[in-house]
C-alpha cells in the first residue's frame, strides 16, 4: 500500500466531514488518506469517475436520494470497488437494504479510534 491513499467521501454535513477529517489526522495512523468530497448524490455521480479512489465512504442519508443511489452507480462501473456505508443511526432495516449493494460494512458514525480503525481495516484488506 502506498503512503497515501484517496478517499471517496460523500457526506452533505459539513460538520461531519470535519469530524472525519480531524480524527484521521489525530489518530495519525498510515497510510494518509485524502478525502475527495462530494455532498449530493449528483455530484457524487459526476465525481466518482474523475479519480482513483481506494474505497468510497458513503453517508446513507443525503439530501438528493440515498448512499444506494451512489452504490449502484459505483457497482455499474465497477461491481468489486469496496464501498462502506455511513450512518447516524444505523437499524437493522437499513443495513438489510444496504446489504443489496455488497458494501464492505455500514457503520455507525461515531469518530472514536475503533471507528477510524475499522476504515483503515478495510482500506489494508482490499489494497
């Protein structure tokens, strides 16, 4: 794997990209990741085929359509790409929904160390 590694992060809360961005750094584990973000299902769409991404972190509820919407456009292009889907409240309804696009996980927000090192996890097992 190399010493940094881009990032597919959808997320419309400017608050919660924060929070993502500041926990990668602070718990500073390697290699470095660079968030590429898009806030809309749209310019997700539009975004996810301009660069080389390692995995894509997707919140499920955005203000255009779902973290699905995005998935499938993901797996229409690539259908073994690792997706992990994102959520503030994560039941079981959803992760059975989310279950059709085949993502690695679907976590719950929450930017403890465990959090981040889940991500990075998943980032070593499909490098």
């Amino acid at each position: 794997m190399t010493d940094i590694v881009n990032v597919f992060y959808v997320e419309d809360d400017k608050d919660e990209v924060e929070l993502m961005s500041l926990y990668l750094n602070r718990y500073n584990l390697q290699p470095k990741i660079v968030l590429h973000i898009a806030d809309t299902v749209d310019e997700a769409k539009q975004m996810f085929n301009l660069e080389k991404y390692s995995l894509a972190l997707i919140d499920w509820n955005l203000p255009d359509g779902t973290g699905g919407d995005i998935a499938l456009h993901i797996r229409n292009a690539d259908s073994s790409f690792p997706i992990v889907f994102l959520s503030g409240l994560v039941t079981v309804s959803l992760v059975n929904e989310a279950k059709t696009y085949d993502p690695e996980a679907f976590l719950e927000k929450d930017y403890n160390k465990k959090f981040i090192e889940e991500i990075y996890a998943i980032l070593k097992r499909d490098s």
